[in-house]
C-alpha cells in the first residue's frame, strides 16, 4: 500500500481514527507497537506533520512509580541517500505506565519537508519508519551529581598543645561536618611508619561514606600547617574520592625540622595549629531507576 492511499483510507475511516499501527513487537521483556499519523495527530495538535508514537501494549500492572523507562530515537529513512534520520526526544528516558502508555512527537516531521522530492523520505510514494530503542532494568542504577564550592563552614582549625609531649601513635581531631558529611584530621606528631622520626605525618579522614551502589564524595581541599608568627604557612591541597570510611593525606606532610624551626613559626608556646578547608565538594549519588 502506498503512503498516499494509506493516508486517504484513514482520512476516510468511521470515527476520525487516523492512525496506523504497526505489528506488535518485543523489546526488554516487554509488548510495544508504533502509532503512525500520516495526516498528523490532529487531537494533539499535529496538523501538518506526521506524528509517530511508541506504545506500550499492555500496561495496566505498572503503576507510575514502578513504571518502565525507556530511551528511544524515532528513525525515519533518506531512500536516497539511504541514510537514517534519528530523532530523540529531550530528555532522553521516558517512564511508560498505566497512566502513560504513549510517548513519541506529535509533530515529528511537517508533512512538506516529508514530501519534498528532495528530501528522501518518500520515494515512489513509500516510505520506513523505524525506532532505536533501549528498555531500562528496574535494577539500573542513576547516578546525580552535586557540587558545591565554598561550602559553608567549610574550614576546620585544630590546635595541638604540649606537642613536645605526644607520642608515636596517632592523634584525631573532634569530628566536624561539611555538607551534611562527618570529616576529621588525623596527625601522626613523629610520622607514619613510612616517615617515623624525620616527618609530620597529616590526614583527613572521611566517616561512613556510602559506596558498593551507595554513594562517593570528591573533595578539592587544602591542608595546612598554620604559621603562628609570619603568616606563611605550610599547605599542600589534596584533591581526592572518598568512600566508605577512609582517609588521604601526607606521610611526609613537613619535615619536623622545618616544624621546629623557630624561624618557620609553626610551633610556638609547645602548640601547633593544623587547618583544613574544603574549596569544593562533590557528591555521586547512585539511586535504583524506578
């Protein structure tokens, strides 16, 4: 059958039904047919223009949260050139339900650019439609990105007294949040076992970040040793994916004779000052599509 005998038949057709569907096809575990409108879905406002549709058959079990998310591209062929013309809906993934069984353009194409000879699309009075489609398990994980920079109170002062006194072991600051996250500093006074004795070893430890589908943090931040005379101080910025509870930092942050060099400014009375601000941070979250 022609296109033009097609469009003259359900132009014609008892009760205005203007439309054409495709056999039934399968996709995903799931029944699907294209609505085609050669004369336009007038209804929806498609006059002048093909309109074409996906559908899903049979979608009375699937309520709007547990509905079915697809992403598709509506394909229309250039027999001349024989090439495909893809056009995809924004954005991309649409959610298919008992209360929305129909996604697809209404105006997908005006019907002069379809017929222009030049065009492609109908040749001999034939044409092909087509879709590219992708059904998206319930099990396929989104993933949403938030960044902030400059979070409020996004810097942390530590001050360590009787430094003179402190072991080999390490040392924790009080815990602190930073965007709904718990952080702290962890110091090793003498150094880590890979700088024991020549370093001052710095840290900052994350708390319960989620991960295995959970989520993951990135933090751009800078560590710092305070200069308590000559406002130089010593800092080194850590730029790092954080996720579970784990900890980036510095075996070698400053050599403990640059520290306890009075000249530097570092130490004075017995006590050190250790700062960390965070520049920005980024948050991956990971959720079950629904």
């Amino acid at each position: 059958m022609s296109f033009s005998d097609l469009s003259d038949i359900l132009r014609q057709k008892p009760g205005g039904a203007e439309r054409y569907e495709s056999p039934q096809f399968e996709s995903g575990g799931h029944k699907w047919k294209l609505s085609l409108y050669p004369n336009g879905d007038a209804q929806s406002g498609g006059d002048g223009h093909i309109s074409l549709y996906l559908n899903m058959v049979e979608a009375a079990d699937h309520s709007y949260g547990s509905g079915v998310g697809v992403t598709y591209k509506m394909l229309v062929w250039d027999r001349i050139r024989d090439e495909r013309c893809g056009i995809e809906p924004h954005p991309t993934m649409r959610k298919f339900h008992s209360l929305k069984k129909r996604w697809g353009f209404t105006r997908l194409m005006s019907l002069a650019t379809f017929k222009d000879a030049q065009s492609g699309y109908l040749v001999d009075d034939c044409c092909l439609f087509g879709i590219e489609m992708n059904v998206v398990s319930p099990d396929v994980q989104l993933r949403s990105l938030s960044i902030v920079k400059e979070p409020d109170h996004g810097t942390f002062k530590w001050k360590l007294d009787k430094f003179s006194t402190l072991g080999e072991e390490s040392y924790d600051s009080d815990p602190f949040m930073v965007e709904a996250q718990q952080w702290n500093l962890c110091v090793f006074p003498n150094g880590d076992s890979r700088q024991k004795g020549s370093c001052l070893s710095l840290f900052l430890s994350a708390h319960d970040v989620k991960c295995h589908g959970g989520s993951k943090v990135y933090v751009d931040a800078t560590l710092r040793l305070k200069d308590q005379h000559f406002s130089k101080d010593h800092e080194i910025s850590l730029r790092r994916w954080f996720h579970g509870s784990g900890r980036w930092g510095w075996p070698a942050f400053v050599l403990l004779t640059d520290l306890k060099d009075k000249a530097r400014g570092f130490l004075m009375d017995d006590s050190l000052v250790l700062e960390v601000t965070f520049n920005a941070i980024s948050t991956i979250s990971y959720t079950k599509a629904e």
